[in-house]
C-alpha cells in the first residue's frame, strides 16, 4: 500500500515553506489528491517531483 503525505509533511523533508507545497499543488507541478478539504500526496508524487527536479 503506498504512503501518502501531508502538505506539511512534505515541506519539512524538502525543506520548503508549506505555503510552497500548496503553490506547487495549485499549479500541477506536485500531484495530489483532496480528500474532506485536506490535500494528500502519494509517495510515488513525490519521487517523481524529485526525479524530476534532480
């Protein structure tokens, strides 16, 4: 089963601000999912995003 993260989550481990993290899901650069108004991220999501930058 795969890991899925918060937005928060996410920019303590790329060291961003988490506003950051929400830009990137309101332009499509970082993929995720709203499930009751809360954003959740796959962890392949985030392995691409980081493939991809890297």
């Amino acid at each position: 089963m795969e890991r899925y993260y918060t937005p928060e989550e996410i920019a303590k481990l790329l060291k961003v601000s988490r506003e950051t993290v929400y830009n990137w899901l309101r332009a499509g650069k970082l993929k995720g999912t709203k499930v009751f108004n809360f954003w959740r991220i796959p962890e392949s999501e985030l392995n691409r995003l980081l493939n991809r930058e890297g």
